[in-house]
C-alpha cells in the first residue's frame, strides 16, 4: 500500500555536511537571503508586486503558511508518492510543491473565497461587492476583504495543525490518503467556520454602520470584557493558539500531555491545554504592554487603543514561534541530553530570549530594510507578515527541501525507526510520579510564581533602560 | 545512586513546575482586576470628586437668538467680533444711539431702577432702545443632582439673555416656583457671553439672595451687572482648574480668550455611579477634545469612563490649520461618550453628523422655537444614571 | 501713547504680569483668527491648541507650507513687569524644499507616516521639538505705565556639525549621508521664523489699537553646534553668521539682553521709520474691512452659505452683474465668495501645485478665489477659511451647466443650494441660441433668466427673444434688465429662499420642434391640485429615470399643512417647508422626453392626466 508521506518527516535522518553550528547558519543565511529577495518581489511597498498594503500581503502569507500545513500535515504530501519524495533532489521537490501549494492559494483566495463566498454568501469577502457600498472606497474595500480572508486563515492556522499534534489525527488516524486528509480537512474547515462566525463575523459586520444590515451581533459579546468591539481581541488569542501548538509540536515534544496514557484523555487535554496556555500568553503580554507603556485608554487611537494593544499581543506572540522553530529545525532541537522536562525548559528558556533579541532587533530596524514604517503601532508595521513570510521560507526549505543544502535526506532504516520510537517511549517513561518529583514539582510552581511577579516589577524599568525606540 | 535519581526527580518536577506556575500565574492574574494596582499614575491627578447618583438636566432655552443672520448683521455692523459686548446696543444695554454706539454705563442707566422686580416695565424701555431686542433668546439649563443618598440638589447654569424669552421660558419649567422656594443651590455661569449671562435679572427676581459662581476673568461691567441686578447673596470667583462643589460634581475653569470680549469658560463635571463622567457645558469653547482630555488628566470617575454630555460643544474655531470638521466627529468617537445631548452652538449640522456616524444623541422634540430634533432642544430633557 | 490691552485680557488677569506675559502670544493669536477678513489680512491661516500636551499651539501663517508650533518655556515677573520666554519650532512639510536645510534625523522623522499627526500634539514628543526647534521669542509686559514687548531670536544659520558624519540605512545599504566633520544642517532659522514673528506683531497692533513705538536690533556672533557618537555636545564660534534679536515695543521699550553684545535702536517715535521696515505690516493698526467677514464657527453657527451657479454665454454680461451684486451684498454686510472655473488658464504658476484654489482678491465684500482642483475641496477651503454668505460659482461662457448640476448636488452638506441665474445678451442671444447648444442648455436649465442689454434691442425683438427663451425654459423667472443692474431680493426673493413660481402656460410654438430635437431637452409640467400621499411621492421621485436633469415645485402633502419646496437633481432630493403662502401646488420636470416623464410620475402619484 502506498504511503505516500506518512511519517516522512519522523522517519527521514538529515545528516549535516558539516561539523558544529555551521549547517545552521549556512541555512540561515540562504533562507534570509530568499526572505529578502522573495519579500522584495512579492510583499515590500517599495518592491514590485507590493503586496504589503499591509492586509492583502497578510492574507497571502498566512493562507500559504496553512496550504503548506495541509499539504504536509493533513494530506501528508498526498499525491507524491514516498519514492519520489525520498529520491528527487530537493530543489526539484521544493519548486514542485511550493508551486502546488501557490496554485492553491490562489485559487482558494481568488475561486473559494472572492468568487464563491464573495459573490454568492457574504459580500465583505469580495472587494468589487464592497466597493458597492456607499462611502467605501476601493483601498479599503481591498483591506476588509483581505482582513476577513485571513482572520480565517488565522482560525485555520491553529485548527489544521492542532488537529494533528493535539487530537493526533483521530478518529481517522487509521484511513489512507487521501481520506484522511478530506476527513481532517472538512473537519478543520467546519470548526474554523463555526469559530470565525462567533469571533470575527461581529468585528467584519462592525466596520459598516448600520450593523444589523450584516445580520451580526453587535456590539459584540466581548466589549465589556476586552474593553473593544475589535475582533483584535481574538485575532489575539488565536495566534497565541497558533504560536503554541508549534510550541508543543517542536520544543516541548509534546511535553507534559504525553504522560497521559489513556488516548482521548491525553488528546483532549492537548488540545485545550494548548488553549489554556494561549490564553496565559495572551493576557500577559497584555498586562505586559500595560506595565510599559500605561494603561490602553478606550478610545484613544494607535499605541494607547485596547484592540491595538491586543492585536500587539498577537504581534508579540508571533516573535516566539521564529526562534522556536529554528531550533527544531536547524538545530536539531537542542539540547536533547537531559530529561525530558528540562530539555524542554532550556529550550524554552532559549525560545525567550531569542524572541525578546528578535523584537528588539525587529522594531529598531525594520522600517530601514523592509519598507515597514516606524514606530510600535504604525498602521504600516505589521510584524506577523514578514515573521510569518519567514517562518514559511523555513517551512518550504524544511518541509520540502530536507534542510538542503545543508543537510543531506537519508531515510531510516527500520531499525534505526523502531530505536527511535523506544527512546521516545523511554523518555516519557522516564518521567514518573515520585514523591520527589512531587517535592520538585511543588518547589518549581513556587518559583514559576515567584519568577511571574519579579518580572512584572522589573519590566517597566528593564523596558525603560532599553528603550527600543526613541520617542515613542 | 539513589540520590542522583532523586535529584533527577526533583529537577524534572521543578522543570515542570516552573512552567506550570508560570503559566498559571501568566493566565490567572495578567487579566485580574488585582493588576490594576501596578500601574502607577503618575501622569493623572485623580483628584477625587466622590460620586453622586444621577444628573438630570432640563434644557430650559438653547435658542440664544433667532436668526443668525440678524445676529451677524449686527456684530458686522458693530465692527466685528472684538467688540466689547456691552458696547454693541444689545438689550438689555439700550442707550437709543443705535448700532455699536452702546455703553454699559447708559444702557443699565435706563433699567437699573426697574431691576430685578420690574422686568416688563424694564424690557418696553429695553425694546425702545436696543438693537434687535427681538432677537435675542438666551442659554440656560437645570442640572438636578441626585445623591447616593437620594438628596437631590438642583442648580442652574447659566439664565439666558431676553428677559421677556428667559422669563416664558423659566415659567414653562417651573424654575420661578423653584426659585422662589428656594429650591435651588446656586447659579453657576459658564462665561460672561450675552447669551447665557444677561439674563441675570429673570433669576434674581425669583431668588435674589441665591449663591453665583463665576470664572474668573469677567470684566468690571460684568461684575457691576451682578450688583445692578440686585444680587444680595454670596458671589464666588471660581480661579482657574478644578473646583469641588458636591460630591460628584465639580468645576473647572479654563483661561481662554473668547470672542466679544470675554476671557474664560467654566464647565461642570460630574462623577455619576457606575456610569462614568458627565460633563455639563455652556459652549466649550475650549473644545470639546482638550474638556475631555482634561477630565482625564485631572479627575477620578467611575469606570474610567466618559458617559455624557451635555451642552454646547463648540465646533472649535481653531481646527482650521487641516480643515477637516469631521475631525471632531471622529475624534468624540474616541471618548466613547453613551449619551450626547448637544445643542446650542454645537451646529445642527454637526449634530446631524454625530447621529449620521451612530453615536448615541439623544434627539429631542423640536419645540419651543428649538430648529431641529437633532438637538436637544427647549423644554427637553435628559438623565444620565 | 495709549494702549488697550483691557480687550485683550480681562482686568484681573492683567493684575499679573507673568500671567499677561505668557498668555500673550495664545490671546493675540486667538483674538486675531476670530474674524476671517483679519486672519487673512494679517497673515494666519489657522491656529490650534494642542489638546493633549497643554499650551502649546501650532500655527500656520501665509507663504510657510509647514506648522509652526509656539510653546512656552519659563516665566518670571514681579509686581509691576512680567517676562516669558517661548520656544518656536517649525515643522515643514514633508514634501518642502526647506526640509533639506534640517538634519537628517529631522528629515526622516518627517517622512514618518504619523508625523503631522505627532506635530499636532508636538509638546508630547521631545524628540520632534529638538529637531525643528528654530528660534525664541521673549515677551515682555510693564503694569504702569502699560506697554508690551515682543522679541524674536534666531540665527541666520543654524549650524550643526557631525563630527563622526552620519550613516544612514538605505534599502541599499548603508549610506554615508554626511561625512565626518560635514554639516548635518545649516538652517536659515532667522528667514524662517520672521513671518510668523510679523503676524504675531501685527496682530498685536491690530489688538492693542496702535502700532509699536521703538524698534531695536541685538546681535551677536553665533555659534555652531558640534556632535559626535561619543561626546558631548559642543558649541563653537560660526563665522558668517549672526544670531539676532528683534525687539518691537508697545509703550515700553524690549530690554536689553547681556548674551548679545551689539545693541541699536534702530527706530523710536517719531522718527521716520527706517526703509527696510516702511511696508511692515505691524506699523498700521487698522484692518480694512475688519468687521465684513465672521468667522462664524466662533459664534457656533452652522448656516449653509448659499450657492449660486452663474453662467451665461460669452459676453453676455456675467461679470457686470456679479459686480453689482456683490456690491449690494456688501453695503448690507454680506460676504460673497466667488469662485470662478478658469480650469486651463495660464497664470496659476507652479505655487499652486497640490493646491485646490488661489485666492486673487480679497476685499470688502468680497473674496474672489480661482479653482485649481476638485470643487469640493476648494469649496471646503473656502468656507473655512472665509465663511461667506454667498458662495457664486461663476462658469466660464461655455461651460453647460448640466455637467455641474450632479456634482452641486454632493455639496449638500457644505451649503445650500439657491439658484442657476442665467445671464442673457439680448442683442447676441438669438444667435448664440441658434449655433450653440450650450447656450440652449444654459437657458433650459436657469431659474432665473436675466435678459441683459436690454437697453440696446427693440421692444418686438425683446419680445421675440423672450417668447424663444420660454419655449426652452417655461419654469424660470424672467428679468429684463440694463448693465445687470437688479436688485437681488427681486431675483432670489428674501432670504434667498425664492420658491419656484408656477410657470405660464406657453403654447407650443410651430416650428419649434427643432430646438428641442438636438437632445430632446424639454421640460413638463405636472400640476398637483390636490394634497398627494408622501410615500408614493417619494416612490415616484425615487422612480425618475436618468434623464431627467432638473424638477422642482411647490408641493403639497397630506400629513402636513404647509406646502413645502420641492428641488431635485439627480441624486439628490431636497424637501423644504414653505414660509409663505404659495400660489399653487405644481412640479416641473426638465430632461430628455420630459412629457413621458412627467406622465409616469403622475400616475405614480395616482393622478389622471391633467392638462398641463
């Protein structure tokens, strides 16, 4: 039977060409390089197609970043054969599936959402039927529609994969492709639909006066709480979600829910402890901005508004899955020599520090290469796209191209699958109740807690001494 | 042996522990209301106002004058809009030299024995002598504050221009009765503009020895008016900034030059439980924006909000350097005010603007000579809490 | 001398003088913007407080694309004198020439996209007044006798050296934008801060009723500054550049100031002023025409000026006619703005460039303003900046008003609409009618016909032209008049508010088909005895297809007594009520098979055919 990719990525050894760090940052380098040529063509306002308007450049990489999640993820490369993908050189299979994976964002963006639902369902997915509108001209008709196509993408960008790493593909974990892949597919997109229409359908429905002409729910249920009627405030939590669902697949392997032995249990706790940690992040990165900054006054415009400041969390959040990423993908997840939960804890702690660099670095000089504006919450600062562009470089040089040419693909040999499946096993078995453990386990919430309030007496002063851009 | 086992234990549970804490205290108290007590606030003064239960104000005239163009013709023909007010010949300044050849001196001359009983006898000397007199209408409004208590206080802002106009008026509402029992607290003026202050004698006639608060910055001829008028209770000069009157009620006086002649306008703010901010104006001519920046700056309030608002709200002549009037309608959406009743000189226009961009205006009825429902107009009322 | 400074600042201010100093400049600015006429005349183009940083105030001044922002910085005074000192900084436009002369910092913090927005609040960021800071301005206040100072400082060259020169990220790459020891700026501070330092001191002569009475100059040599990564900032002489100091005083003399080591008087009444000063605005305190435009915002008044379209056929006599009225408007204190569409005419010059209209002439009664972009800005611009009572916009001879009755229509909410006056040659009609549609479209669509010259034709070719012209128009209002000399009240009816007049019933003429056949243009009448029902009112209105150019009546409803004016163009729909008797309910359409029209639209109204 043919397997097409399942388990391609768990059962491929990439062998470096080289000894130490320096695969890695051969491999940064090329993919910074075609960021930045790519980003030229495609996103920059300055460069030639523009896309970056900001919304429109958004829609398109955060729609390209789910194909590649459902091509690989879902339909585990579903129509390739595994021969083809195991003996074709990689610069053949990367140009391959990353034009496979083009023409079906285009067509989806153009034929599903602009020609089908645009045309036919609701009219905010299609700018020529917003431009209708009285008062509405055709920029902002351009930027609705590309905001309400990709705040689904960003529903479908934590739903596609979470159904993977969180509910490990069940119930259909047994089917072939493609049946699988539709199943998960149709699946994911009901949820993402069900989930768009109770978050992001009252945001799209405020942006027309009146209201109820868009038959939403306004104002929205959320107001009082977020303090805004912005669909920010999910656009918010629902990247936290995408962030740490990549958190748990990479650097966390998983971690704590793989000590659950009973299936369902283990796939449910995944799936809304990824949740509850998203939420976490969210309203702290909140209370962090608050701490900086000053209290979000309603009302007020830019830095100071609330849906600003939570579309920022979103902004922030997506910092963390850059580092995180590289290190599962360049860096073999280091370091793997410890237990289970402190390998973890490093990582993470690496995660951190990495994504306060790559802020810092970020905000102080983008706008001097990108084409981005200065400034925190400039209209025309729009972090999440050339992250996310990046993180989809990655994905493409990763997922289709076997880290080349740094690396070199060999496929494991069966042994060679089953000693890595009993070290995963041991090292889930490793970590077991004891009554130490419980002692450790006790002591670390302290400090966990302990650690949470120092940094919220110290952030305002550390943020002061850094001062990442003056003036602001 | 054993030992190195344990300390593997206890590192992989604190490992864990860690992030479990850390989490936990991310999730449960980022969003608490105990982060409050983190932000320092240093920036506003929070100036405790205390809270009352509800304002209810009763819009007794908005209609300074009739016709604008009358009123324009006469300030052209005066020599502008720097003229000292007095010396315009408006009533009740009468001399009978005609257009711009008024004086405070002769004009109160001819009434000032009449004052403040005889204001019939007084408006028939005014309308032989005076420009317009006919014309003239006059700004004033009833502020009732009710007190966590349930004590309701009652106070007037302002009392209009036309004696005759200003007198139908105060009896259309009830305020002579009011003031004759002694019902109201004080009068407060916003500015020495002839539309809200001339009509000083209708409300001394009913309750002269009622209290006045003024702003500072009002001119010899405007404090002389008071006495004229036979004014026999305390008078108050409200200096610049904030000023505590009752729980949940305050003013502030802001130094502005305005036209006319007249320097300062005072407002009122109130702190209305579980609602937010109420500000009560005359014309706000300090713009409505820096009103509510100031608010904000300077005063605590419930929920940190902006509730309403009440009044004139002055389309600020000095946004022109980017004309964009819309500007002001966009930018009150930033205040997120729940209920607007605007009037007076807020422009119909601009009104109409505000119901157009879905704020929330409380319309009125559109009588008592009030041009349009979209302003909250003569005889209207409208309660915030 | 004697000044008032009493209308100015109310008496217990001026008990003060620290107060009246600081707040002198904020009340000689706000003062002198109440009255357009006066804001114009004396150089401002719009004042604004800074709502959020408290005291400061951005400026504008004539001839200065950018913003001026005036802030306070210290004050001192004792019993009987007070002093303030206020920094000046200009923020130019990004796209100015004069950014070139700043740093380079302030250049990119210019190029940023929330730039005007942050200089409108500019006391909240420090960052941008260290940039554009240009020069001080110091005023003085003396209690007994009362007079006032007012003194600008700058350099004429602000220097400022980077020693380690200056690199800038590029998208390609770095750039050495200065090089070591190169200028980073060298600006003309002293030429940049002068005009609004002159509308400042002739607005303080407008105020205070006289002009100033001592003038002195203070100079010294300045200075340049030097920076480098890691030293601090140094001052070192500049050569071939003076700072310097320009005091006017009002009854008190500017003081001296020991950091400015070459002191000259270089003027005191009665002296013969010196000739660089002879046209300084400041030395004349009397604005001519002060009190004949209001700004009326200030009174909080939103009356919609009213809107004339004027046009006629070349030579028709267009602008005799406007003058005369514009004279009438005067003489009763009204203020017109004419807006003339020279679209295409030499003589805008390259200043006009981004701009929506140039102001040719402003004088009592009057301004006369060329639109150079779109109608809806220029008219924006206009209204704010003057107020009139009268917008007219005069057409050029050969435009066809039909193309600008769509457009007039968007206007609605900047102001209302009053009338088409058509203005007629009697001599040259007929002639123009016979070889021009313009001129037929012209007459169609006028309100008011002016048969002008009439002086110059006899009565039966008066009588001719007029039965010619009713045939094309049979609802306007006709006038014979000389030199367009009428009064205005007899065309537009008191107020402005002329309500339609029902048209005379014209027999159709023979022969006169042809006129109508170019485009089919006529118009009908529909005449409404009867109270009709307002939805199916509105429903046939809402009905009236795309060729119907112009319908207008008197119109009678059955929920309401009083009648109320109808007017339509397409697009727009006005309803106003009446306040005079009308003398019948009627509605008249004009447009391309009008008569066909007009019978769907009564029996949409549920009338039978009447006669019409």
């Amino acid at each position: 039977m043919e397997r097409f990719g399942e388990g391609y990525l768990e059962e491929r050894k990439l062998v470096k060409r080289w000894s130490g760090p320096i695969p890695a940052l051969v491999s940064l380098v090329i993919t910074l390089a075609v960021f930045y040529l790519s980003w030229w063509i495609f996103q920059d306002p300055r460069g030639v197609m523009r896309m970056y308007t900001p919304y429109v450049g958004y829609m398109y990489c955060r729609w390209w970043l789910i194909m590649m999640i459902w091509m690989v993820y879902i339909f585990n490369f579903w129509p390739f054969k595994r021969k083809w993908l195991e003996t074709a050189h990689p610069l053949l299979k990367g140009a391959v599936l990353t034009t496979i994976s083009a023409v079906i964002l285009v067509a989806l963006i153009k034929g599903f959402f602009e020609g089908l639902m645009g045309n036919y369902g609701l009219a905010y997915f299609n700018p020529d039927q917003l431009e209708k509108l009285p008062g509405v001209t055709s920029f902002f008709a351009i930027e609705y529609s590309a905001l309400a196509i990709l705040m689904f993408a960003a529903i479908a960008s934590w739903l596609s994969p979470a159904w993977v790493v969180a509910f490990e593909e069940a119930p259909w974990q047994k089917l072939s492709q493609p049946a699988k892949g539709f199943s998960i597919l149709i699946m994911t997109f009901f949820l993402s639909l069900v989930v768009y229409f109770v978050t992001m359908h009252p945001h799209m429905g405020i942006l027309y006066h009146p209201w109820q002409y868009f038959t939403s729910i306004a104002p929205p249920y959320w107001e009082q709480f977020a303090d805004t009627v912005s669909g920010n405030f999910h656009i918010s939590w629902i990247m936290c979600c995408t962030v740490v669902v990549w958190l748990v697949e990479t650097i966390w392997e998983r971690y704590p829910f793989n000590l659950i032995k009973n299936d369902w249990a283990r796939r449910f706790a995944c799936f809304f402890g990824i949740i509850g940690i998203a939420l976490a992040m969210h309203f702290f990165l909140y209370f962090a901005q608050e701490l900086t900054w000053g209290e979000a006054i309603r009302g007020t415009r830019r830095a100071f508004a609330p849906d600003w400041r939570w579309l920022h969390v979103g902004e922030m959040a997506i910092f963390f899955l850059v580092p995180a990423l590289f290190v599962t993908f360049y860096c073999d997840n280091w370091p793997k020599k410890y237990s289970m939960p402190v390998n973890v804890l490093l990582r993470t702690v690496v995660t951190l520090i990495g994504a306060i660099a790559l802020y810092i670095v970020y905000y102080k000089t983008s706008h001097m290469f990108l084409g981005t504006q200065k400034g925190f919450s400039h209209p025309q600062q729009f972090p999440m796209i050339p992250m996310i562009w990046l993180v989809n470089i990655w994905l493409v040089h990763h997922w289709f191209m076997d880290n080349w040419p740094a690396w070199k693909m060999v496929p494991k040999t069966a042994e060679e699958i089953e000693a890595d499946h009993a070290a995963k096993k041991a090292a889930i078995e490793d970590v077991r109740w004891s009554p130490k453990f419980g002692v450790g386990l006790t002591a670390g919430v302290a400090m966990g807690v302990v650690f949470y309030f120092i940094t919220v007496w110290a952030l305002p002063a550390v943020y002061a001494a850094v001062n990442i851009i003056p003036g602001n | 042996m054993s030992d190195n086992i344990n300390r593997r234990d206890f590192l992989k549970g604190a490992a864990t522990g860690v992030g479990v804490g850390l989490l936990g205290a991310m999730g449960l108290y980022s969003y608490s209301p105990m982060r409050k007590s983190h932000f320092t606030q240093a920036e506003r003064k929070m100036t405790d106002i205390g809270v009352c239960k509800s304002v209810k104000v009763t819009n007794i005239s908005e209609t300074s004058w009739f016709e604008n163009g009358v009123l324009m013709g006469d300030i052209k023909g005066a020599g502008g809009l720097l003229v000292n007010q007095y010396d315009y010949n408006w009533p009740p300044f009468g001399n009978g030299k005609g257009l711009g050849k008024g004086s405070y001196e002769e004009g109160i001359a001819q009434i000032k024995h009449l004052l403040p009983n005889r204001l019939e006898e007084a408006w028939k000397i005014i309308e032989g002598n005076s420009v317009h007199p006919e014309n003239a209408g006059g700004y004033a409004a009833l502020v009732e504050v009710e007190q966590m208590d349930g004590k309701k206080t009652k106070y007037l802002l302002d009392v209009g221009w036309s004696y005759k106009w200003c007198d139908e008026a105060f009896k259309r509402e009830g305020i002579d009765k009011m003031l004759e029992n002694k019902e109201i607290e004080a009068l407060f003026f916003s500015h020495e503009h002839f539309d809200h202050f001339w009509g000083l004698p209708v409300a001394l006639k009913y309750d002269p020895e009622i209290t006045i608060y003024i702003p500072e910055g009002f001119y010899p001829e405007g404090l002389q008016y008071i006495k004229d008028c036979g004014h026999k209770g305390k008078l108050i000069t409200v200096k610049n900034g904030l000023n505590k009157v009752i729980p949940g009620m305050a003013s502030y006086v802001f130094a502005i030059p305005i036209i006319c002649r007249v320097y300062g306008e005072q407002s009122l703010y109130f702190n209305v439980a579980d609602k937010g901010l109420v500000s009560v104006t005359g014309c706000c001519h300090q713009g409505i924006i820096r009103f509510a920046e100031t608010a904000y700056n300077e005063i605590k309030y419930e929920n940190d909000k902006c509730y309403g608002i009440y009044g004139g709200l002055h389309i600020s002549p000095f946004d022109d350097w980017d004309p964009k009037y819309d500007d002001l309608v966009i930018s009150l959406g930033d205040y997120g005010f729940e209920r607007i009743g605007c009037n007076h000189c807020t422009g119909v226009l601009c009104a109409k603007k505000f119901i157009a961009a879905g704020y929330p205006v409380v319309e009125g009825t559109a009588k008592n000579r009030s041009k349009d429902k979209a302003y909250l107009g003569n005889g209207d009322t409208i309660t915030f809490g | 001398m004697s000044i008032t400074l009493k209308a100015l600042l109310p008496p217990a201010l001026l008990d003060n003088p620290k107060l009246v100093a600081v707040e002198l400049p904020r009340a000689l600015m706000t003062r002198a913007n109440f009255i357009p006429g006066v804001r114009h005349r004396l150089g401002w183009r719009g004042v604004r407080d800074c709502a959020k940083g408290g005291g400061g105030l951005t400026v504008r001044v004539t001839g200065m694309p950018g913003v001026y922002g005036v802030e306070i910085l210290a004050a001192d005074g004792q019993k009987d004198a007070g002093r303030a000192t206020f920094g000046i900084s200009y923020f130019p436009m990004p796209d100015e020439d004069l950014i070139e002369s700043f740093s380079i910092d302030a250049g990119l913090a210019a190029q940023a996209g929330d730039y005007l927005e942050r200089v409108r609040e500019f006391t909240l960021h420090p960052d941008l007044r260290v940039l554009f800071h240009i020069a001080g301005l110091e005023t003085f206040f003396t209690a007994a006798p009362q007079g006032v100072g007012m003194a600008l400082s700058a350099p004429e060259h602000d220097v400022v050296i980077a020693r380690d020169g200056l690199e800038i990220q590029t998208p390609n790459g770095p750039v050495q934008a200065v090089p070591p020891g190169g200028t980073d700026q060298d600006f003309p501070a002293w030429d940049t801060a002068l005009p609004l330092f002159n509308a400042l001191a002739a607005s303080a002569s407008f105020c205070l009723g006289d002009s100033p009475d001592s003038l002195t100059s203070h100079s010294m040599a300045s200075t340049r500054r030097t920076y480098g990564a890691n030293a601090r900032i140094t001052s070192q002489a500049c050569p071939h550049s003076r700072t310097w100091r320009l005091g006017l005083g009002w009854n008190t003399p500017v003081p001296a100031d020991p950091h400015f080591t070459d002191t000259k008087d270089l003027w005191q009444r009665p002296a013969p002023i010196p000739e660089d000063w002879a046209d300084a605005l400041w030395l004349n305190p009397n604005i001519q025409g002060a009190g004949n435009s209001i700004d009326k915002r200030t009174m909080g008044i939103s009356d919609k000026p009213r809107l004339i379209v004027l046009t006629g056929f070349l030579g028709s006599g267009k602008t005799t006619f406007l003058a005369r009225f514009i004279e009438e408007q005067a003489a009763k204190n009204g203020f017109v703005a004419v807006i003339q569409n020279e679209i295409g005419q030499k003589g805008l010059d390259g200043k006009l460039m981004g701009q929506h209209y140039a102001v040719t002439e402003v004088d009592e009664g009057c301004v006369c303003c060329t639109l150079a972009g779109s109608l809806r800005a220029a008219l924006s611009g206009i209204l704010s900046e003057f107020q009139p009572d009268f917008v007219v916009l005069e057409t050029t001879g050969l435009a066809n008003p039909a193309n600008l009755l769509s457009e007039i229509a968007d206007l609605d909410d900047l102001l209302e609409f009053a009338s088409v006056t058509t203005v007629v040659d009697a001599a040259g009609a007929a002639r123009a009618l016979d070889n021009h549609e313009v001129a037929r479209s012209q007459v169609r669509l006028a309100d008011v016909l002016l048969v002008n010259k009439a002086d110059l034709v006899s009565e039966s070719a008066l009588n001719e032209l007029e039965t010619r012209l009713r045939t094309l128009n049979t609802a306007g209002t006709m006038h014979r008049v000389v030199q367009g000399d009428i009064q205005a009240a007899a065309l537009y009816g008191v107020n402005f508010r002329n309500t339609p007049s029902r048209p005379a019933p014209t027999l159709p003429l023979m022969g006169a088909q042809p006129t109508h056949m170019d485009d089919n243009i006529q118009s009908s009448l529909i005449s409404l005895d009867a109270p009709v029902d307002r939805a199916a009112f509105s429903q046939g209105v809402a009905a009236l297809p795309d060729k119907v150019l112009r319908a207008k009546g008197i119109v009678r409803f059955l929920d309401t007594d009083i009648p109320e004016v109808f007017q339509f163009v397409p697009g727009h729909t006005s309803l106003t009520p009446m306040d005079q008797e009308p003398g019948g309910s009627f509605m008249v359409i004009i447009g391309q098979d009008s008569p066909q029209v007009a019978e769907d639209f009564r029996s949409a109204l549920g009338i039978g055919a009447s006669a019409s």
